[in-house]
C-alpha cells in the first residue's frame, strides 16, 4: 500500500497516524505541505530514518521546490509527477489527511 502524507507534521498527526500503520515494505510519499517532515535536520529526522528502515520513503519534488526546501534527510528520495503516477500505478493509495 501506498501512504500518502500531504499535512505539515507540524500542524497534524497525520505522519505519527500513518507510521504507526505502515507495514514493512509500504512506500511513503510525503506531498504538498507534508514534505516539511522530511526537511533536513528538524525534530521529524529520527522518526523518518526510522521509518526508512522498513519502507521506502518519497518526496514529491515539485512540491519541495515550490516550498524552497533544498536538503532532505538522508535518504529521502525526491520524485516528479511521472514517478507519483508510477507509485499510484503500482500500489492501493491510503490518503492521510
């Protein structure tokens, strides 16, 4: 399953929410103001390498950019819009609102 984050972790808990749901191996696409939790270097840095350890973790790039956020944690792999429509392509999508 696909888990897609799209809130700031700063103002929901739509990112603890899903972790403690992701199952080994889910993909999770942070996107539009929910790629603030994999800015380099704030608070959500642990809870993102940790999560890194049993899922693939995304950010839609373009949303990065339009936020300004140039470093990600380590990691974190940034991907267009073709690679969005690839995850949706591949796995059942749950929206974390």
């Amino acid at each position: 399953m696909l888990h897609t984050i799209n809130t700031s972790p700063f103002e929901s808990p739509a990112m603890e929410e899903c972790i403690r749901f992701v199952q080994p191996g889910d993909p999770v696409l942070f996107i539009e103001n929910g790629v603030y939790a994999v800015q380099n270097g704030n608070r959500f840095t642990d809870a993102i390498a940790a999560l890194q350890k049993t899922s693939p973790v995304f950010a839609l790039q373009p949303d990065l950019d339009a936020r300004g956020i140039s470093s990600v944690a380590p990691g974190v792999e940034g991907i267009g819009y073709d690679g969005f429509v690839d995850l949706v392509e591949a796995h059942q999508v749950n929206s974390w609102l």
